[in-house]
C-alpha cells in the first residue's frame, strides 16, 4: 500500500496521549493548515518550514507595523528626556552632539549588518539563532545558548530599566505638581517609586497579551505618537524661549564630569558614550515578531535600518533643540531646582526652565512635556515586554531553558505566549529590586541591559565574517561591502560594551564601583553552572519543529531520532511484509527488527500522521514508533 503524498492532520493520530505531548512542545495548530494540507501557503511560510519550523502565529502584522514596533521600542523622547543629563554631566554639549553622531555611525554598521542575517534567517530567536545558523555544528549547542542565555538576561534587564525610568519620570511629574523640590513638594520614596513600577509591569501585561493585529495598532499609535509629540516639543520650546545659546556653547562647550573625581578629558568622553549609545539599543527587536509579519525576508531589514535612521534623526533634532534652549547652564545638573536635580531630572528642568523664562511660572509645561516622555516609554514598554517574551518562547521551543514545556504555552484562540509573559513581568521586576537598597546597584543593571545586547550583536556579526563561506544570504545583502560594513559594527559593538563597565566616579571605592563587570559575570557564572547541570543534556541547537520531504514528493525524510521528524512523506514505498515500510525502497526482508531501514506502518494505511515520535529504546532504537505504543 503507497503512502499517500500529504502531511497528516494530528486529529487523525491515534494515540491521544503522543498528540498532547506534541502540543505540549510545539502548539496545537496544524502543521497541515494549509490549503490541501500538501504544502505552505506563501514564500514565508515555505521559509520558515525551510528553517525547521512550523507556522505558529498568524502572520497578520504588516511590515509597517514592524517598522512601528521597532521604533516604538526606542521610545525617544522618554530616552532622552531621561538620559539628557547623564550625557552633559560627562562631556556636556560636545558629547551630546558629536558623541551621539559617532554611535549614530556604529550603530548604523551593526544594524545593516544584521540585516543581512535577518534575511536570510527570518525567524524567532533571533541572536541565538542567528549564531547556531552561522557557526560549524560543534559549536552550535553552547555557543548559541550562552549569545541566547545573556540576550535573555539582559533583556529582562532593559524591560527593567524602562519600567523604572518611566516610574522615575512619574515621580518627577508629581514632584513639580505638588510644588516643586523649592516648595516642599511630595518627593516618592525608593519604595513607593518601586511600587509604582510594580503597577506599571501589571499593566504592561495585560496590555501585551493582545492579538497580534491590536498588538500591530498599539505599535503604529506608538511609533506616530513618538513622532508627534517630539515635533511639538521642538517646535513649542523654540517658539517660546526666551533666549537660546550660541552655536559654540551647543557644538563645543565641555563639562567635564564635576564632582566625579576624573581629570582626563577623554576619559569623561568616552564614560559618556555609552549614554549616548543607550539611547539607540533594540534596533534588531523587529525579529522578535519577525514571524508575524508578511515578506518576512524583506520586512525584517528594512524595519531595523529604518528604526536607526529615524531613531537617530528625531532624537538628533531633540538634544539640538534642547541643548540650544538652555536657558541657565548651570540648572541642567545644580541641586537648587524645582525638579530636585540630577542626572535623571535634567530634561524635565530644561522644559521648566524655558516655560517659566516666557511665563513666570514652569511647572505646568514641565509636567505636560514630562508627561510625553512618560508616555513614549509606556508604548515603548508594550514592546519591551512582548519581545522579552518572546525571546523566552522561542528558547523554550528549544528545550534551552527550564520548565520549556509550560514556557511554550501559547493561548488558544490568539497565538499569545501567555505563560512567557508572566515569567517576563515577574523577572523583570525582581531585576528592579536592587534600587530599594542601592542606587549603584541598579545602575549596573541599566549598563547590564545594554552590554547583553551589544556583546551578543557583536558575536553574531564576528561569526557572519569569521565562518563567511558558512553564511547564504537572503534577499537582502550587502555584497562585498558586507565583511567591511559588518566588522566595523562588530569592533563597535564590542568597544562599546568594555565601556559600559568602567567606573564613573573617582577615586574607585565600593559605593563609586561599577558593578556591571561582577553583574555580568554572575549571569555568565550562572550560565555555566546551568549549561553543565541541564542545558547540555536537552539543548542541542535550534530544534526544528518540521521536516519537509525533500528533492521530489516522492523522497521521504528518515527519522533522526530527536523530535525532529514532523512529516513522512511518501507515494512509493515498498512493503516489506505488510506490517512495514522500506525506507530506502531496497524491498528486501525484515528479517531482523534492528534493521534501520524500515519502521512499523501506522494502521491506517493511506497516511503516516504529522508527528514527533519518539526514537525507540534498547533493540529497538533505530526504528520510529509511529503508533506511539513501543512496538516494532
């Protein structure tokens, strides 16, 4: 009896216990949902199923929408206002212009050398991935699940991070309504400011549990919004302030760091960088919906080189427009200010500052502006935490982390993974923990969230060039400027990550100590320990959900014994003596049951069911069990 040439439907398996431990694994939807079941429905579902996986989420973002949820990502004014006073403590106006100019040009490197990988590898997983992809087969288990382990890491970090700047900007909107630091106005507490973040992560998940079409909305009403409010606030604030500095102060005044202990000029300049470079961090977030969205392959680079050049450019206009509106030097950092000052304050005094230049009174515009950049990192959060959780998915789908079979549950009517998410918000907070006892202890964190992106782009990007006779580009590719563009983005990413761990106060004692180097290496520590216990033993690489019949409809794929076998597809198999099939079409005898070349026909006799059956054990190990019952 042939084996008739289509995928099976997991409705038809027999056994009902093997099909709930599929779907335990990979979700419940079919592989077969496609028109006849015999085959994908566009070149995007053909390319993912090339890539060893099937068609989970429903491919109903636009490539818009991923550009949108990408630069709703970088939430710059939110960054900026948060960030503009870390960057004029070290260097001021010359590290806040050209500092930004040159991680604009780094950055840029990177960003079109992952393009390149993006396309030719359009899938969730993204760094983790991207690297098992590129890398020779021995090294693929441990190199890409540590890249996949420190990503993960740190981006429960930077979900942190945003949670705790928004909540910080909050406290400063309540601080100037309630009178200002000069008029005994309510000042949150370390707690409170906790307790607000805590609010905030219950909202962002209930926010991000959306389908992925409200999910697409949220993320274009996100991205317009980011937009807008930056244009009306340049255009509001040179319209009405009073004065404006002159050309030299914006494009070479120097603040060297003061009271931080540090004389060299260069060392202030390069300690701002990294403030600098902060700011234009998640570029490549697109992948992580990058199966969701239509001309995946295409979709993919044009949103993470589009997310840079607009990313830069608004957030280039902003700290011009800002840095010219100064309207007193010396309150952008002093403590005699009604926002309380600080690095963390600086934005919001400058809008105060100019508003009560014009008006006699700042507080109103301070608060509505302040209020803007709060809402550009909310949306910006939305995508924080969807992406982390997805990361955690897509991981999970690869056994490459603990308790993967609950990770890998995903809704039932919307696709969304549910249980990802809670273990998203519930990580994430628990990194902003650290702030209730220590403020240095959560900067480390902040810098913790940018180096495991940065090292991770960086070893993607080495492997891109070190093992280039490995690598098949997609649609998208740089040609021979590729290895040029590429490794200077690579040399970039790994500068910029040795920076964020040099000590910002001088002299170096504990409370002036940068923590990010011991924080980055308890999370590696952590990771060994974790590899050697149980990753090593369930993590083998990316694990392919499909395997497609390959060269002819006729050819089937033989088992391989690791889950990985999704369809037998086969019109001409020979039987051997009614109970089996010939795998490799000799038609000889099954004289002795370890024969590898045949495996046991299902009952039905028109069908091998989709499925992952496990290899069988003892004599029988190189035969597949297709009735799920142990039985040669």
């Amino acid at each position: 009896m042939e084996v008739e040439k289509r995928f099976g439907d997991l409705e038809m398996m027999e056994s009902q216990q093997q099909q709930q431990q599929h779907e335990a694994v990979v979700g419940s939807s079919n592989v077969a949902n496609m028109p006849g079941g015999v085959g994908p429905r566009d070149a995007d579902e053909k390319r993912l199923n090339e890539l060893g996986y099937k068609q989970e989420y429903r491919r109903l973002m636009t490539p818009f929408q991923q550009w949108a949820y990408t630069f709703s990502y970088t939430a710059p004014l939110g960054f900026i206002t948060g960030y503009y006073g870390f960057m004029y403590s070290y260097g001021g106006p010359v590290t806040i212009i050209w500092g930004y100019l040159a991680t604009t040009f780094g950055t840029l490197c990177m960003a079109f050398g992952m393009s390149e990988i993006i396309s030719a590898f359009p899938t969730l997983g993204s760094v983790y991935y991207w690297v098992a992809q590129l890398v020779p087969k021995k090294h693929v288990a441990w190199l890409s699940w540590f890249v996949g382990w420190v990503y993960l890491f740190g981006s429960f970090c930077g979900t942190a991070l945003n949670e705790y700047l928004l909540a910080q900007l909050l406290a400063t909107c309540i601080l100037l309504g309630t009178g200002g630091a000069q008029g005994n106005g309510y000042t949150l507490t370390a707690a409170q400011i906790c307790g607000v973040t805590a609010a905030l992560f219950v909202l962002h998940f209930f926010v991000s549990i959306v389908n992925t079409p409200w999910l697409g909305l949220l993320s274009t009403i996100g991205a317009w919004f980011q937009i807008l409010s930056i244009v009306v606030i340049c255009i509001t604030l040179l319209a009405i302030s009073p004065k404006y500095q002159s050309a030299k102060f914006v494009f070479t005044h120097f603040v060297k760091a003061p009271g931080n202990g540090i004389s060299s000029g260069l060392l202030v300049v390069l300690l701002g960088l990294p403030y600098a470079q902060s700011i234009l961090t998640g570029f490549e977030v697109g992948s992580h919906v990058v199966e969701e969205v239509k001309t995946a392959a295409m979709a993919g680079p044009r949103a993470m080189i589009r997310s840079v050049y607009v990313t830069a450019s608004t957030e280039f206009v902003l700290l011009l427009v800002l840095t010219f509106c100064i309207q007193n030097p010396d309150n952008v950092l002093g403590d005699n200010t009604m926002t309380g000052g600080g690095d963390a304050s600086a934005g919001s005094q400058i809008f105060y500052d100019v508003f009560h230049a014009k008006f006699g009174h700042g507080s109103g515009g301070a608060i509505a502006f302040t209020t803007f950049a709060c809402i550009s990192l909310f949306f910006g959060n939305i995508t924080n935490v969807t992406l982390t959780a997805r990361m955690a998915y897509a991981m999970a789908r690869d056994c490459a982390l603990p308790f993967h079979y609950w990770l890998v549950t995903l809704t039932q009517k919307e696709r969304i993974p549910i249980n990802a998410t809670i273990v998203t918000v519930i990580g994430s907070f628990i990194c902003t923990l650290p702030s209730l006892g220590s403020s240095v202890a959560f900067t480390a964190i902040t810098a913790m969230s940018t180096i495991t992106a940065y090292g991770p782009y960086f070893v993607i990007l080495a492997c891109r060039h070190i093992f280039d006779n490995r690598f098949k580009p997609g649609p998208f590719s740089l040609g021979k400027w590729g290895i040029w563009i590429g490794g200077w983005g690579a040399l970039w990413g790994a500068v910029m990550s040795i920076l964020f761990c040099i000590p910002p106060e001088y002299p170096v004692t504990g409370s002036t100590f940068n923590y990010a180097s011991v924080s980055m290496s308890g999370a590696i520590l952590a990771g060994v320990v974790y590899w050697f216990a149980v990753a090593r033993h369930n993590y083998k690489g990316p694990k392919r959900t499909i395997e497609l019949a390959t060269d002819s409809d006729d050819d089937v794929v033989k088992p391989n014994g690791d889950f990985g076998v999704h369809a037998l597809t086969a019109s001409k198999l020979p039987e051997v003596d009614g109970n089996h099939l010939d795998l490799k079409g000799s038609n000889g005898t099954i004289a002795n049951s370890n024969d590898a070349n045949f495996v046991k026909k299902p009952r039905n006799n028109f069908e091998v069911p989709t499925s992952e059956f496990p290899p069988l054990r003892g004599k029988h190990k190189n035969h597949l069990d297709l009735n799920g019952d142990e039985k040669v």
